[in-house]
C-alpha cells in the first residue's frame, strides 16, 4: 500500500506544479478492496471510500501499484464572464 501511496502523491504533486487539481484515484480493485478491508466502518455506513483526500473508483484498466490521479484542469473553476 505504500507504493500506492507514494505513487499517488507523486502525481498529485504533478497536478498541483501544473496549476490542475486532484479530484479522483483510479486503483486496481485489489487496492480498493484492501482500503475497504481496513475501513469497515466507513463501508458499513456507505460512505465514499477516500485516500489522500481523493474518493477511490475501482478501475480493472489500473495496475495494482500504479495508481491514476484524475486531473482537473487549472481554469475550470473559472465561471462565465470571470477575468482571472
């Protein structure tokens, strides 16, 4: 799991050099199931499993120890008629 982890911040910290924000992690369903495991509570009361402040979403396409930070573009925040 600290592979995951630290892979995960690495990209994080990609986001943010880019001016582009985190809003999801892509992992294997191996690493989800594991972070389900060391939170039942969480998934007793069907909340949204998280890591790194980001929710997880199971994804087959994911390597188990490459993890994949989805990105939002710096800019998309921005509503209409907005200058900056």
């Amino acid at each position: 799991m600290s592979v995951v982890v630290d892979n995960a911040c690495t990209q994080i910290w990609e986001a943010w050099e880019n001016g582009a924000s985190a809003t999801s992690l892509r992992v294997s369903p191996a690493v989800y199931t594991a972070v389900a495991a060391a939170r039942p509570a969480e998934v007793a009361h069907d909340y949204p499993l998280m890591l790194l402040g980001l929710p997880l979403v199971a994804d087959h396409e994911v390597a188990t120890y490459d993890p994949v930070v989805v990105r939002k573009p710096a800019g998309l925040c921005q509503q209409e008629g907005d200058e900056n």
